[in-house]
C-alpha cells in the first residue's frame, strides 16, 4: 500500500509501531552499494512509522564464499557506514543474531555475543541487539550475555523452537509452549538486564497462518499470559 498509506492507517488506528524489519544483508561485496541504498531506504521508513528501531538481519555467505571471518567484517563496516544517517533520523540499528541454521544464507551473526562485539564499538543509542528466543536459545551462557546487553537490547522476541524442523526452516517457528524454549528462564534474564520495551510474537509457521486468526491469537494471548508476562518482574 505504499509507506504514505501505511502510515496514515498506523496513526488513524491509534496503534504504534514497535520495530521495522528489516534493514542488513550486507555480506555480498557485489551487492554493497545497493544494499547501502536499500538500507538508507529502509532507516527513513523506519522514521517515518516512528519506530525507534531498524532490526538489522546481517545477510549469509556469497555464493561460492566460505569466508565467514569476511562476512562477519563487512557486517561491521556496513553497519559504520549506517550509523551516522541513522543517528541523524532519529532510527537505532538493531542487531538481530541468527540460529547457526542460517548462517550460510541468511545470518552469519550466530550468537548474542558476537552481535554484543560489533554493536559496542558504537555509542548504545546507536546501535543495540535483538534478542530473540528462536535464534538465542541454544547458545552456551545466554544469561551472561543478555546481561552485558544492558540499554542496548532494542527487541525482544518470542516465540518456540520446535522439532521436527519444516523442509523450510525460514517457517520453523513455533507458538510458545510448543517446543523446547524456557520462556521463563529467558524472560527473567531480559528483564534483569533492565529491558521495559515491547515483546514482538514472531512466529513464522504455515500451519499458524492456515489457521483461524481468531484461534491463532486466542492461543497467542493465553500463552503469553502463562509463559511470559509472570515473569517479567522477577
């Protein structure tokens, strides 16, 4: 509908917009200056819906590239490339670190601490991180690291890893209480860290999107109800 549109029936609605994704895919050498001008783009729709943040996703492996020590580079230096437009309209960059699945294809950024590396050579207002219980479930001392997150954690996203994975793991997520994530354990540590922001339920699955809607955010609420929100003041 256009980001004119769009904005106008944000506003109307009475609703606000809590995060844009997304911004990044800046691994490609042969797409750089278009992936600049796409990520310009994409702060000044981030502006314009008012979203304080700009989830960044950091892009995978060129093909035929296997240079993941590279790719982690040009993560970085695109997103000091970034920074100064972004600081001036107003829009913080959100690293969004990746489950390792998607690290050849999608996100060679794979653990919250490596996101914490590149996003601290920044001032926090600047640049922070996306914790997501999807991709950071997994990793080896995650309350550690969310706690060094501090003011920097811009997002925090919900929803379950469930087995077995789809033949499309980019539809893998589950509802909440569906897998093997510990909600509690989780939202706990980002709420030590000082997080107060919005909680986004992104959940990526045919199956919830065949569904009823009504049913799907029936079950959304309850669960969230459950799982999350007790836990938050903890």
């Amino acid at each position: 509908m256009g980001l004119e549109e769009a904005g106008r029936l944000v506003k109307e609605s009475g609703l606000r917009v809590s995060s844009l994704c997304r911004g990044g895919f800046f691994t490609n050498p042969a797409e750089a200056q278009t992936a600049e001008a796409r990520n310009r783009e994409a702060i000044e729709e981030a502006a314009a819906l008012n979203a304080a943040t700009l989830v960044l996703v950091p892009g995978g492996l060129p093909p035929g590239d296997r240079d993941l020590h590279g790719a982690r580079d040009r993560v970085s230096r695109g997103i000091e490339q970034l920074v100064p437009y972004a600081r001036e309209m107003g829009v913080n960059l959100g690293i969004e670190p990746m489950n390792p699945i998607y690290a050849a294809d999608r996100g060679v950024i794979s653990t919250l601490r490596q996101a914490l590396d590149i996003a601290e050579r920044f001032e926090t207002d600047d640049v922070g991180v996306v914790v997501d219980t999807f991709h950071l479930w997994w990793e080896p001392g995650i309350a550690e690291q969310v706690q060094r997150a501090g003011r920097r954690i811009v997002s925090y996203q919900i929803c379950d890893w469930i087995t077995p994975l789809p033949a499309d793991t980019l539809l893998a997520r589950g509802m909440m209480g569906d897998g093997h994530v510990d909600f509690a354990a989780f939202t706990q540590s980002v709420a030590r860290a000082g997080y107060r922001g919005d909680i986004e339920v992104e959940i990526f699955n045919a199956d919830l999107w065949a569904a009823p809607p009504a049913d799907v955010v029936d079950t959304m609420a309850k669960r969230y109800l459950e799982l999350v929100q007790p836990y938050l003041n903890e």
